[in-house]
C-alpha cells in the first residue's frame, strides 16, 4: 500500500491578515483620492462647456430672432446663478421670461473695465453687440480649477 504524505498547511497569522487589511486600505485611500480628483475635474469641465453653449445660444438667439437678451451671473455662497431673458412682452422660452440654471462650487469674475466677482448683467442686441465687454473666468477655488471665456472671440468671430 502507498502512504499518503500529511501536507502541513499552516493558516495565516493575525498579523499576516492585519498587514495585508492595512495595505489593501492604503491603496483604496489613494485611489480614491485620485477618482475624486477626476470626477471634481470632470463636473468643472462639464460646467463650462455648459456656460459656454449659453453664450453661443444667446448669440444665435438674439441675432435670429431680432431681440436683445441679457444675462446675469450672480454669486451666491459657492454657486453661480446664470439667468438668461427678454425684457420685451413677447418671451424667449416657453410660457415665460427667464431661464435660469445653478452650477455648484463654481465662482466667476468678469475683467473688463472694471473687475466684478459677485454679480455682473450682460446685454446682448440683435446686431451681434454685446456691452460690457470683457472676460470671465471661471473658477472653483477649492480644486484650483480655472477657464476663461473671451466674449470677444464668442461674438465678435462671425462679424469680422
């Protein structure tokens, strides 16, 4: 008859289990950093492009329809308020005046004449101009995130 040979297999240690739950913590801690650094980047992108499309919706808007439109950025707390309407009774948007959108842990400023952070109402007309001229930067200060949208180069491009 053949003998059967006993393999010893030992079980792990505690402390072989206690290093190998500490390693596997660290490296989700640091990938979970790096996720949350994307995902943050992600939304600020995503926000601007946003504010972007608007401004070239205001353009094509005012200079299609014949009307002159505004828009207001306001800063309240860590979220930027955009308001985009028509002072005129005929109304831009469907059964009414304004259209408004929040965008979180955005802030801005506009450089223009003057440098204005908390509220600032631009105007555009029907003939492709728009007052005050200037830039905004967006920003979001917490991720050091910042984009700069040249009102210039967005309205004045097809009139040149």
């Amino acid at each position: 008859m053949l003998k059967r040979k006993k393999i010893n297999i030992k079980p792990f240690t505690l402390i072989e289990i206690l290093i190998s739950i500490s390693i596997l913590s660290m490296v989700s801690f640091i990938v979970g950093i790096k996720i949350e650094k994307c995902i943050s980047k992600y939304r600020f992108e995503r926000n601007y492009s946003k504010i972007l499309r608007k401004f070239l919706f205001i353009k094509d808007i005012s200079i299609s329809n014949q009307c002159d439109l505004e828009i207001e950025l306001k800063q309240k707390k860590r979220n930027l308020l955009i308001t985009i309407g028509i002072d005129s009774d005929t109304g831009l948007f469907p059964n009414k005046k304004r259209e408004k959108e929040k965008f979180s842990n955005l802030y801005f400023k506009f450089i223009g004449k003057k440098k204005i952070e908390n509220f600032v109402k631009l105007f555009f007309s029907s003939t492709g101009n728009f007052y005050p001229k200037g830039k905004i930067i967006l920003y979001n200060e917490k991720k050091k995130l910042f984009k700069e949208i040249d009102l210039n180069e967005i309205f004045l491009k097809e009139f040149k």
